[in-house]
C-alpha cells in the first residue's frame, strides 16, 4: 500500500520546482478537462490501460469541446509543457499511476477523478 503523501511536502516540492520552471501562468481556477492516457503504447504497467480511451475521449471532447485535452506524456517532451497544461487543470481524469503525480502543477482548486481496476488480470474496472 502506497502511503499518503502530506500536503507540506507537496508544498515544499512545488517551492522547490518554482526555481527550475515557470509556473507564472497558473491560475487559481483552471478551466481544462485532461484526461490523462494510458494505452499500449505509453504504459509501463498495462494492467491499469484504459481500454475504452477513445470512446471516453469522444464523450469528453463532446461535452467539453475546446476545454478538454489528453495528455499523453509522448506528446508533452518538456516539464514546461506539462505544467503549461495542467496548470489549467479543472478536472484531472485517469487510472492510478504516475500521470497523476502531476497534480503537483495543478491548481489548488483541482477535481481528481482517479481509477483503479479491481481485477489486475483484465484492467476492468467494478461495473
């Protein structure tokens, strides 16, 4: 069981990163939906994928249009494109992992929306 990370050293670690990137450009309230993916092609642990990600996508893109974005570590080569996205965060979606570490650049007012499957076999999540 991974333990519970407290919120001074989430604070110290953000202090500490202010000195390396920019993080001027964050808001307080952030606007974007960012599903975070997870597919065969960047997942390190497959039994957590999201086997449904382009159907989710759709459905997200559909209600959030402009205000929604996949983040795809790939995609984002730079710790400044990372921060630049999530920095305006309103909701952060995605299966447990390291992906999620990057709340550190969201907002204080961010909602996380986090998954884990309950059969590590499949990768399926409860019904």
């Amino acid at each position: 069981r991974t333990p519970p990370i407290h919120p001074q050293l989430w604070q110290r670690a953000r202090q500490l990163l202010t000195h390396h990137v920019d993080f001027h450009q964050q808001s307080q309230h952030g606007q974007k939906v960012v599903l975070i993916s997870r597919t065969n092609k960047n997942a390190f642990n497959r039994g957590r994928m999201i086997l449904n990600q382009k159907e989710i996508e759709e459905k997200l893109y559909a209600v959030f249009g402009e205000d929604f974005a996949v983040f795809d570590s790939k995609a984002f080569p730079t710790i400044q494109s990372t921060i630049d996205l999530f920095s305006q965060a309103k909701f952060m979606i995605g299966s447990h992992g390291g992906g999620m570490y990057n709340q550190l650049f969201a907002p204080s007012s961010v909602t996380i929306i986090e998954y884990m499957p309950t059969d590590m076999k499949t990768g399926a999540a409860p019904p």
